[in-house]
C-alpha cells in the first residue's frame, strides 16, 4: 500500500523531502509543487549555541596540539616552558608549577580545568617588597617561585628550590676543617655580583651559570631541582632557564627575597 501511495503521488507530480521542517510539500498541478508558507516564528532563523569546547587534562607525558596550546600560553605569560613542542615534559612541568603558585592553585603536575580557567584569566605575580625597582629580582621562598622585572613588567617566571633549612657540615673553599650550619636562603634585599659561565665546582657542588647576590648565595642551574626546598642555601634553577638567566638579569640588579603571607 505504502509503495502505491508512492507511486501515485511521483506520478502527480508531488516531491516528498524526507528530514525537511515545515512539513511535506503538497501537490498542485503536474510538475509543479508548493510548500505551505512559513510562519513568523519559523521565518526567523535561530542561532545556534556555541559549544564550549572541552579541553583535555593534561599530565606529564601528554602529546599534542592542547600541550602545545599550553606551552604557547605559558610562554606568553613569561613562565618559560621550553620548547613549544607538544609533548609534557619536565619544563613544562615545573612552568605549570610556577603559574599554578602564582595563581594560588594547589600544584600538581596536572592541568585540569582549574588551572585551564586561570589560563584564560590569569592573575600577575605580586611584588614581595616595598621597593619596587623597573629592573629587579623578586624571590618568593614560601612558594617556591621567582619573578625577574624588566622595565616594571614580568620578564620571567619560574619554579625554584631554595634552602632546606636542614644542618650540614662542609669544609668552606681553602678551610682544613669542616663548619656546621643550617642550610637556608637569608631573606633580606641585595644585588647580583660575580658570575660565571658553565659549570662552576663549589664546595658543596656543581653550580650551572652561577649569579652571586649574598656572599657564596647564587642563582644557578641544578640538575634536580624539586617542588621542596632542598639547597644548601642558594636559589636552584631549572635548566633550561638557567640557559638564558644570565642574559635576564644583569650585574648589580636588586633582589628582594622574602617569605611573604
């Protein structure tokens, strides 16, 4: 019956759309069809709701276009995550950890939607002291980050490792006889002085790009540099910063270490 009423209707030359709103077209003289005339609420076109897109968690070992959506950000924001390659690996680890310490996020090697929303909307580094240099070095010890200045402006934002505050005992450079002393970062203002280029060997270790600024207290490039506090008393930074650390931050430039709120 069904393939009757077919045929008849093709034969009067009436058009079925299937899917089609508005309804069926409705036959009128041979060859000819007519649909009914819209009404005012189906004239209008609706706009279709934009979807919000999802975005992946992210972990160490992640590959793709979002690692490299993340890794264009952080870089954007001065977080230094090393090369925009798309794979998570450990510089775009310890770039997550800085901006989620800055933002006030519980760190963690994940990139959920947390700290995807305070990509989208992130909050700037305060300043630890009262004086403000355009140029300068603030070191946050409480959370573990540090905050170069160029011009007024965050030039560079990254993870660190500072003292431990645990009792060693070493023999200070040209001493016979070991000292005992606590492992801490003094907080307090200064100024970078002496550097060096490559590895330099000090009593307590290797030091990479070492930029003195208390005494034998320097910013340099570890090997292991841990969410804790884990030096002997300097400021260990990422390799792939302290690669280019040196050309941030001159000689003589203020730095403001505090353990703030």
């Amino acid at each position: 019956m069904s393939v009757l009423r077919d045929t008849l209707l093709i034969a009067g030359g009436a058009v079925l759309v299937a899917g089609c709103a508005g309804g069926s077209t409705t036959a009128g003289k041979a060859g000819e069809t007519h649909a009914p005339a819209a009404s005012p609420s189906t004239a209008r076109p609706t706009a279709t709701p934009t979807p919000t897109p999802q975005r992946r968690t992210l972990k160490p070992g992640a590959k793709g276009d979002d690692v490299k959506r993340l890794q264009r950000r952080l870089k954007d924001l001065k977080y230094g995550p090393g090369r925009v390659d798309g794979k998570y690996g450990l510089s775009t680890q310890m770039a997550v950890w800085a901006f989620q310490k800055v933002n006030r996020i519980k760190v963690s090697s994940k990139v959920g939607e947390k700290t995807w929303a305070a990509l989208d909307a992130p909050k700037q580094p305060k300043p630890i002291a009262k004086k403000r240099e355009d140029d300068r070095v603030d070191v946050d010890l409480r959370r573990q980050y540090l905050v170069v200045y160029k011009d007024g402006k965050p030039d560079l934002i990254t993870h660190i490792s500072s003292g431990s505050g645990e009792l060693y005992c070493a023999k200070d450079r040209g001493a016979t006889v070991a000292r005992c002393r606590y492992a801490t970062t003094s907080t307090g203002d200064f100024r970078t002085g002496r550097r060096a280029s490559g590895w330099e060997t000090s009593p307590l270790g290797r030091l990479y790009n070492p930029i003195y600024f208390n005494g034998g207290i320097a910013f340099h490039g570890a090997l292991d540099v841990p969410r804790y506090p884990a030096s002997h008393g300097c400021v260990r930074l990422p390799m792939h910063i302290a690669e280019y650390f040196p050309e941030r931050v001159g000689t003589n430039v203020p730095v403001h270490v505090r353990r703030p709120r």
